[in-house]
C-alpha cells in the first residue's frame, strides 16, 4: 500500500494490500495511503498524484448532487470520529475524467478527540490526529439501475413523457414558484380528434406508432421550461410554467394545432388527424392543481362540441354544458343496450316504371323522454364517444333481416344502409357485412351499401381494398350525396360503384324562383351514364323536379314525392312510410 507518511502503521498498510477492495488512508482529511484496487479505480496504478489530495480534489468540479464541499468532508469526518464511521454515496472522478458514483464507509481508526464540537480538524496538533479509512465501492451499475427504474415510474412506457406522477410533481413545484412571484402558468388538456376509430379500423400497433409521433411533435411546440405528458390513451397535458400574457398561451394552443394537424406518414398509411385542446389558467381558473386540469379538461370538452380542431379557454358556463353532454352520452348507451332505436324506410323508385325498386333505411332513436330523435341529434355524439361502429353495426343487422322479410312477403326489395366513415375504417368490415347477411339469409344482391364522397376521400389510400373486398361479397355499392363533396371522376373509375346519388341541394331549386342549377344535375346524370352506373336523384319533392329529371335520363329518385302520391300502395305493411 503505498503511503505519504513512513509512520503509519505497517501492520495496518499490510492488512489492506490483500483486499480488493478500493481503499484510502486519510490522516486529517488528506489522502495518505491507498491500494492498488484504489489506484486501479482512480488514476491507473500512479500513486504519486493520488498521495497528499483530499477527498474534495476527486470531486467534479461542478456543484451537484454528491459533489463533496470542503464543509461536507469536514462534517463526515467529524461525525466518523464521534461515531466509529459514517457511510454516505459520493460523486468522484476516475481514471481519463469518468465520473462515477461511490458508496463510501469511513472509519475512524486513531485516537480519538474529546472534543468533537470543534470541526476544524486542520488546526489539531499531531498527537490529537485521527486516522480514517475509507472504504469505496463503485455504485455507477447500481445508480444507473436505481436511475432506469426512477424514469420508468415516472415516464409513460410508450412515449417516454412524463406520466401524470411527474407532471403532479412538477406542477406541484410549478404552482408553489407561482404563488411566491405572483405570477400565472397555463394547462392545456388535448385530446385527439377520433382517436379510437384509427384503432378499431388499423389496429392498436397504428395507433401507437401515431401516438409517439404526436408525442415528438407535442415536446417540438413548447419550451425547455414546459412539460409535455401522456395521461393515457390519446389524452396529454401540457403544462406551460411562468406565462406573461394570456395571448402567448393562445399562440402555443395555436402552434400545437398546426402541428399535429400537418400528414403523418406511418407507412402503408398516411392519415390526418386533429384535436382539441382545453386551457386553464392559474390563478384565474383555480389555485390547487386538481381544479386546474379538471378545468381545462372540461374547456376541451367544449372545444369538441364547437367541432374540434380547435382550443377554448375554461369558463364557468361550461361547466353546465358538459354535465348535459355527458347525460346525453350515457341515454345513448342505455339506447344501444335496451334497443332504442328503429329504422324507418324511405322508397326508391325506377322513374320510367314508377315502381319502388329498393329502400333506404333511416335510423331514428325513440329517447324515453326527448321523443324521437333524427340521426343528426347524436350522430356526432356516437362518433365521439366510440358507440358508432356497434350502432351502425345494428343497423345494418336490423335493415338485413327487415328485407330479409320482405322478400319472403313476395316482395324482394334491396336495402340501401348508410355505412359511416367509422364503418368504413374498420379493417374487418368486409367479414361484418357477410356475418349480417349469413344472419338474416338475406341474398348479397339485395344489399346495398351507401358511402359519401367524404367518407372515401377522408380514406382514400386504403379505399380501393375495401370497396372490392366488399364488392366480392355480391352486395351493391353506392356513392351518396354525390356533389356535395370533392370526388373526382378519374376516381369513380377506379371504383367498383354500381349507383350515383346526386345529393339533394341539386334537386330542391329545379322548377323553383330560385337560381336553379339543371346544368350541374344534367352533367351529373350524363357522367354516371358514361360510367354505367345507375342514377339516382334524392329529395325529390315536386312534380316538376321529377319531370326535369326523366327528361335528362334520370333512372331513379326517392324523397316525399314518393308518399304524396301513394307510390307505396300495397307496400304499407312492409315499408314504414318516408320520414
């Protein structure tokens, strides 16, 4: 064991040359003694610069955590010389400037002092000195492990933000910093706008791929200062620490918009995704963080029901809007499980033989005590709330069997169901529709299923695949609302549609005072031709607009006109009338 100082104890330097262990002899606080396993840890076997340095020399030089001051080591020492030793972890730097951790146990091994107030152990003269032994062992593994755990339990496992036990913690030292400088910090409560269906059509393993890459853009919006966290599922919170003025909050909200609203590529899929975010301010919005993000998860509530896309600041008001919303959400779950809802069928007709050649079915929900209930009333509730697919699996169940019935009555009419842009997502709804028509026994040919411009367009990578794998089954398809939307027609080529339905804002001014559009209707009627598909006018009501309509080559139409002149004769037991 090499040693500064011939008197030391050779028995006590012969004992620890045979340990492995790293130790250090220190006579009033100054290194006088180490061996080889101590020379390996800290400078490569040259003693030399070891001997004469003190405890606070291995340190780095920065002030952090386990960083020895002069103060501390002299506190150690101290408190080893009264007790017998003291144990305690130290940050030290090693051989080419590694910085490792240690776990240290320092005994004292000399006479020692009757006076152990005084901590000033430089001034002692040499027959009151003390001798220490410190004992080291490297910890780096240790701490590294210790560290790795820490971050887990206190980051989301997906995204690696900090989960909701770090964001409390930091909005907790957040909050406290803002009381003492009387100053503000906002929380943004975001949710992404019909999240779950990406899930349901593409599976969970898209989902999450979407949920880091949201995640990364999030962390690009804020600043240093700023914590970005994933609170579970598609739900994050972002909470922005000393705020000046209220429009630099709407700026970040802003930014945050802008960016998850931009492509992303997750390939074989591009989507487009939105989402709508709630802020709270403090003090202004609550003074406790509870209050603060129940707050702002209510604002973002409210930004949904304003269309989402889109950021709205926390108000009382609110507060009863959403206590409704949510009532309204559970009526609709009572509705699907206690079957609530009915259909009503309106008639489509061949103009040139005016007989009904099928029938649209038309969800309606008969609410216990608001009466019943179009579909525009909670559509948007159903798809926001992740009850669209089993509704309109219902529907499409229901419709089956009904012209299932019909055809048994002598009256093989097809059915026309509307499949939602929910629907359409779905990566199993080819095997949906075949479990509905195995269900009833209805023929394929006598199901039509109807999808909007927007439904396609909005999916229109994965379009194609599904359309043919529906178009296998042997049911027919049909493009609703045709016009309203951006379809081109190089893309009706492409797809395996059998009907065109030109949307009724087309129809309702034909024959009218208004500025009434026949050109556009004749286009369209002469494009579906060309196309050999079969077309259809909706919301036909006057015997003008049917009479414009067979003058062009229109082949069907449905609307009111159909029960106003009793086109549904002998029918009236099978169909309910037009809604």
């Amino acid at each position: 064991m090499a040693t500064a100082d011939n008197s030391v104890d050779a028995d006590l330097l012969a004992m620890y040359r045979q340990t492995s262990d790293a130790l250090l002899l220190l006579q009033d606080g100054v290194i006088a003694g180490c061996n080889p396993a101590a020379l390996a840890l800290f400078d490569g076997g040259q003693p030399d610069r070891l001997l004469g340095l003190g405890l606070v020399d291995l340190s780095p030089l920065q002030q952090a955590e386990g960083v020895l001051s002069a103060r501390a080591l002299a506190d150690l020492l101290a408190d080893a010389e009264r007790d017998g030793n003291r144990q305690f972890e130290w940050c030290c730097v090693g051989c080419g400037g590694r910085q490792f951790w240690a776990e240290v146990l320092l005994t004292a091994i000399g006479p020692r002092r009757l006076c152990v107030a005084i901590r000033d152990i430089s001034a002692r003269k040499q027959d009151q000195l003390v001798l220490y032994l410190a004992l080291l062992a490297d910890i780096a593994d240790r701490r590294r492990s210790d560290e790795h755990t820490r971050h887990l339990a206190e980051h989301d496992f997906l995204t690696d933000l900090p989960n909701r036990v770090l964001l409390l913690d930091r909005l907790s030292l957040a909050l406290a910093a803002a009381r003492r400088k009387r100053g503000r910090l906002a929380i943004l409560f975001l949710d992404l706008d019909r999240f779950k269906n990406i899930n349901d059509a593409l599976g969970h393993h898209v989902g999450d791929q979407l949920l880091r890459e949201v995640a990364a853009r999030l962390v690009r919006c804020v600043r240093s200062v700023d914590t970005v966290s994933r609170q579970g599922g598609d739900e994050f919170v972002i909470m922005l620490a000393e705020i000046g003025a209220i429009d630099q909050v709407a700026h970040v909200a802003e930014t945050v918009l802008n960016a998850i609203g931009q492509e992303f590529v997750l390939e074989p899929h591009r989507l487009h995704v939105s989402t709508s975010i709630g802020i709270s301010i403090y003090p202004d919005d609550g003074a406790d963080i509870d209050t603060l993000i129940r707050n702002a998860d209510l604002a973002m509530y409210h930004a949904k029901e304003s269309g989402r896309n889109g950021f709205q600041f926390f108000s009382p008001a609110m507060n009863a809007q959403i206590v409704e919303r949510v009532a309204f959400e559970n009526d609709l779950r009572r509705a699907l499980r206690e079957q609530q809802f009915v259909l009503e069928y309106e008639a489509q007709v061949d103009i040139a033989s005016a007989r009904p050649m099928a029938a649209e079915a038309l969800l309606r929900w008969r609410h216990p005590a608001l009466g019943l209930l179009r579909p525009e009333r909670f559509i948007g509730v159903a798809e926001d709330c992740g009850l669209m697919v089993p509704i309109g699996q219902w529907v499409l169940e229901q419709a089956c069997r009904e012209a299932r019935r019909w055809q048994q009555a002598g009256h093989p009419l097809t059915v026309a169901v509307n499949l939602s842009p929910t629907q359409f997502l779905q990566r199993n709804l080819a095997d949906s529709v075949a479990a509905a028509l195995a269900a009833s026994g209805l023929a394929p040919e006598l199901l039509e299923l109807e999808l909007t411009e927007a439904a396609i367009m909005k999916h229109v990578a994965s379009a194609p695949a599904t359309l043919r794998a529906l178009r296998a089954l042997g049911v027919r398809l049909a493009i609703d609302d045709f016009g309203s939307g951006y379809t081109r027609v190089g893309h009706l080529r492409e797809y395996p549609f059998d009907k065109l339905k030109i949307d009724r804002t087309f129809i309702r001014d034909i024959g009218g005072d208004g500025a009434a559009p026949p050109t556009a209707v004749v286009a369209m009627i002469a494009m579906a031709r060309s196309l050999g598909l079969t077309v259809l006018a909706e919301g036909v009501e006057t015997e003008a607009q049917l009479r414009f309509l067979t003058q062009h080559g229109c082949d069907q139409y449905q609307g009111h006109y159909v029960a106003r002149n009793g086109l549904l004769d002998g029918l009236d037991g099978l169909l309910d009338g037009p809604a």
